[in-house]
C-alpha cells in the first residue's frame, strides 16, 4: 500500500509538471503570437498609410494632368487663331501686291 500511494505520488508529480510544462509553453507561445499580431497589425497600418499616400498623390497629378490639358487646349485655340490671322493677312497682303502690279 506505501508503495502504490509513492507510486501515485510520482504520477502527480509527474502529470503536474508536465501541465505546469504545458502551461508555460503555451503561455510563451501565445506572448510570442501577440508580439507577431501587434508587429503585423503595425504593418498594416503603415501599408495602408503608404496606400493612402499613394491615393493622394495620384488624385493629385490626375488634377494637374487634367489643369496641363486645359492649358493645352487653350494653347491649341490660341495657335489655330493666330493661324487663321496670319492666313488672312496673307491673303490681304497677296491681294494688295497684286493691284499695285497691276498698275
């Protein structure tokens, strides 16, 4: 009887190490998995803020690309125009030589 109660004795000892080995195992795991979760929920954030940078910037140039084209477009109308000028005062200038040749 003395032998079976040592007997259970080591077995509590035993299974109460490795619970109290368990424990610790786990708890070390599941701070190590915070860690990793706080790291990668930081990383996250940062590449949404890169992301939204990256949003600003492009909204930003789309407006200017579209400021250049209307910039552009009044260049375009104010060199036609100029064109049309230069044609008619071509014309007029042609019309003139040709009546002081005629005289």
């Amino acid at each position: 009887m003395e032998k079976r109660r040592e007997i259970e004795s080591k077995m509590m000892k035993t299974t109460m190490m490795k619970t109290a080995a368990m424990v610790l195992g786990l708890g070390l795991l599941a701070g190590c998995a915070t860690t990793d979760m706080s790291k990668m929920e930081a990383d996250v954030a940062n590449a949404q803020a890169a992301a939204d940078a990256a949003m600003k910037a492009a909204k930003e140039a789309q407006l200017d690309a579209a400021t250049a084209q209307g910039t552009a477009d009044a260049a375009m109308k104010a060199a036609n125009a100029a064109s049309d000028a230069a044609d008619a005062c071509n014309e007029k200038c042609g019309r003139m030589s040709e009546k002081a040749m005629a005289k």
